[in-house]
C-alpha cells in the first residue's frame, strides 16, 4: 500500500506533497475509473490511478527490503 501523495512525489508527477492537491481539484486523478479527493488516499496493488489521462497499474515488489 501507498498514499496518493506519495506515489506521486515517488514517480515524480509532483515535486512537493503540497501539489497534489491541486491536481486534486481539477479533478485529473482517478482511481480505477472514479475521482479522487482524498491526498492521503491508499493505493493498493492492482489499482489503476490515471493522471492527466495517463493510466499507471500499481504492482507490488516483493524484492524490496523494508528493513533499510
């Protein structure tokens, strides 16, 4: 699982956790298919977030350590 901010700021869409909530309110972000409003929203393996009309399938990496 990750926030909506997060992964955001992650893969580089938005610099600052800030600009998510200006994406936010033009209504650019869907989860799989629906708006989003919330910026702390969970993300989960499997869903499919659409920015901008840019679809991105969240998988999950079992090869990562959290134990960094």
């Amino acid at each position: 699982m990750i926030q909506l901010n997060q992964l955001l700021k992650w893969s580089g869409v938005i610099e600052t956790g800030g600009q998510t909530v200006f994406l936010l309110d033009k209504e650019n972000i869907l989860l799989n298919g629906v708006p989003v409003y919330e910026k702390r929203k969970k993300i989960y393996p499997g869903d499919i977030v659409t920015i901008n009309g840019n679809e991105f399938i969240i998988v999950q990496n079992d090869s990562v350590n959290d134990e960094c």
